[in-house]
C-alpha cells in the first residue's frame, strides 16, 4: 500500500536542504569582508545511504545503555565543500557579494517550489480527507 | 553544458561582479588623479580593467561553449599607456629641470563617463537576474 505522506518526504528533504544552504549561502555574506575566507556551499547529497558513506557525524553507540544519538541536520541533506571558484582579492577573501546574491535568489525559488508542490499536495490530502467537500 | 534554469543568474551575477571590479578602478582612477609619486616612480598610471568571456560550464566535464553562454571574468587591470601630463609647476617638489611636473594621464571626464557606464551596466545585470526570478516565479503559478 502507498503511504499516504510518501510524496511529502521527498519534498520535505528538498525543503531541509534548501533552508541549510541558505544559512551557508548568508554565512558567506556576513564573511564579506573577513580576509582570508573561502565562501562555502552545500552539495545535495542523495538519500541516507551515501549519506554514511560522505559524512559520518552521527554519533557512535558504545553502550547498550546509551541513547541513540540523532544525526544532525546537515548530514542528511548535503555535504559542505569550499568554492573558492569566485577568485580572490588582496585580503585573500574569496566572497563575491554579486555570485552569493544570485545564489541566494535562485535558492530560494527552489524553496519556494518545493514548498509549493508540498503545499498542494497536503491540499489534496485534506481535500479527499474532507469527503471532497472542498475547504 | 546544458543550460539550466538558473545558468542566467550565474551569468548576470559574474557581470555584476566584474562591474564591480570596474567601479574600484574608476575609484583608484580618481582618487590618483593628482598622484606624482609611485612605488615604481613616476607618476600613478590609469588603470583599466580587461574582461573576458569564459564559456559558462568550462572546467566541468562536459565540453564547453557549445551553447554559446559566457560568463564574464576579470583578466587582469592594464596600465593606460598614454603620456603624463606635463604641467608648469617650479615650485613643486617633483618638478623637473625645467619646471614641469608629470601627472598622472588620468583624465577625470573620461572617469566619469566610465563610471556612470559601469553603474548602468550594473543596473542591467541586475535587472536581468529580477527577470529571471520574476519568470521562475511565473512559471511557479502555472496551473494554480
């Protein structure tokens, strides 16, 4: 049988991930001006799986008694890596205020329409939940 | 490299960038107009900035260019081979033995048309990437 929510997981990845590199991408903004800093940027990361196999920042059970640490938040969505492809100026600073806006913007569209498919199927879902009555 | 939805952005934010990079020329431009003295000797030397197109994807994988897209990169700032001006000043610690003083070949006008260029050059990109955003949005009502 299919799960009911098994098309809002996919976005709800998506959303996490979105939200991560905005606060990397804002990261690299503050930085604007600190010498020496390279700006980082999120890779999307396919699924928990490779997940293990990139970055391993869940924490280790050693202990029967222990509780089973939860992963942090960007291990499942993406893996952190230097972009210092924008080139540098004299302070060694890497951070093109110009490249980091237009990163941001095009970020935030994809948010946006991931939030807008998992919108609009929640509103199917409460939609046929209502009998069809509409809203 | 296929083109994807938000190549434009890439592409207008590498111009902003590059204007940008123009605007603090302009700025040393003018800030040295009056200087007499260098770390090299001489007077300061006006400085322009050369752009070049880089094919948007080049260094990946795929073979570049073939959709025609460049980005724009600051190749390197060039020194303005024109003469200094010569002026009459015997009172001025540079001048030389006759009296003339070497300043810099930097002409103010010609700055300022460059900069206002530069700013409406800047105002183009950035309306470009508030079209792009403004299309992606549009196709985000599709069918609502």
């Amino acid at each position: 049988m299919v799960d009911l929510f098994s098309v809002i997981q996919p976005l709800h990845d998506a959303l996490d991930y979105h939200l991560e590199r905005h606060n990397v991408l804002a990261s690299n903004v503050a930085h604007v001006d600190t010498p020496g800093y390279v700006p980082r940027d999120l890779a999307r990361v396919e699924g928990p799986a490779s997940f293990e196999a990139t970055l391993s920042v869940a924490m280790a059970r050693t202990h029967e008694g222990h509780l089973a640490g939860a992963p942090t938040m960007t291990a499942t969505t993406g893996r952190v890596f230097d972009d210092p492809s924008a080139g540098a100026g004299n302070d060694k600073n890497f951070v093109s205020l110009d490249r980091e806006a237009a990163k941001l913007a095009a970020n935030q569209i994809r948010y946006d329409v991931a939030s807008t498919l998992a919108t609009s199927e929640l509103a199917q879902l409460a939609y046929a939940a209502g009998d069809a009555r509409g809203t | 490299m296929k083109l994807g939805v938000f190549s434009a952005m890439e592409v207008a934010a590498s111009g902003l960038s590059a204007e940008r990079t123009r605007m603090n020329v302009i700025a040393s431009n003018l800030a040295n107009a009056r200087t007499t003295k260098t770390e090299g000797g001489g007077p300061y030397k006006k400085l322009d900035p050369v752009f070049a197109a880089v094919p948007l994807g080049a260094g990946t994988t795929t073979t570049s260019g073939e959709n025609g897209v460049s980005l724009v990169r600051v190749e390197r700032i060039a020194q303005d081979k024109r003469d200094p001006q010569l002026v009459y000043e015997p009172g001025h610690p540079d001048a030389d033995a006759q009296g003339y003083v070497r300043y810099p070949n930097v002409n103010v006008v010609e700055e300022m048309v460059n900069m206002i260029t530069a700013s409406r050059a800047y105002e183009a990109g950035a309306t470009s990437v508030e079209s792009v955003k403004s299309m992606a949005r549009t196709a985000l009502g599709i069918g609502r």
